[in-house]
C-alpha cells in the first residue's frame, strides 16, 4: 500500500490509486429550507462527473458550498479526521434550513495513466475506456 492507504498498481493497469463514489442527499430534518431544497433530491459524483436524476434541481449556490469537499471526501482520510466524520454541509443562505448529506458509497480505481495529463505517462483517459 502507497501512502494513502492507495495500491501502487493493480494487475494489468499499472499504478492508480482508489476514489469514492458519492451521493449527495438534500435532508431537511424537519428544518423550514428558504432556498428551493426538496427533501431527498440528490446528485450523484462519479469519476469527475456529477451526474443529475431527471427533473432533480440544485441551487448554484449550494453548490458553489459544497464543490470545494466533493474532491476531498472522495480520498480515503483517517477516521479522526473531520472530512471523515463529518458528512452534512449547511445551505449557504443563514436563514435556510437546507443541509446536504455527503455519503461514501461504491470505491473506484483510477489508473495513473488514465487520469493525468503528463505526456509522458500519458494513457486511455478513463472516460474513453472501453469506447470503439
């Protein structure tokens, strides 16, 4: 294991590291939201994308609150760190009742050559992976 608790290279793929799938949950917990937030919308953030059921809506400015921890609550932190004991964010308005629930769910690799933008360890970007 790397520092990280990332594996240095899994079979066949050369050296990558893992990263959490998330879902982040609208909770209201009985709290009156003033900004449009509906009780169990969520968005989901695979790879790098952030991937919206039908019809789901966020505020950009919720959003804007929680895209700088989306990156980090992605990386396998120590369990005494705050970013992994800590799960919900405030909706940025004070006077809103919104909170989003960031959840860990499924882990997925990453192969170094896929994901950088070095020329010279350069791969497959992993979102062409697989595509004729």
């Amino acid at each position: 294991m790397a520092q990280g608790g990332t594996s240095d290279a899994r079979e066949g793929e050369g050296p990558g590291f893992w990263l959490w799938d998330l879902r982040v949950d609208t909770v209201l917990d009985g709290r009156t939201p003033v900004c449009r937030h509906v009780e169990g919308e969520h968005v989901r953030v695979e790879g790098e994308a952030l991937l919206f059921p039908a019809g789901a809506r966020v505020s950009m400015y919720a959003l804007a609150a929680l895209l700088p921890l989306l990156p980090a609550k992605r990386r396998d932190t120590d369990p005494h760190d705050w970013m992994s004991t800590d799960a919900e964010v405030a909706c940025p308005d004070p006077h809103c009742g919104g909170r989003f629930r960031i959840v860990r769910e499924g882990r997925r690799w990453f192969s170094h050559a896929a994901t950088t933008g070095l020329p010279d360890a350069r791969g497959t970007p992993y979102w062409q992976e697989g595509q004729p």
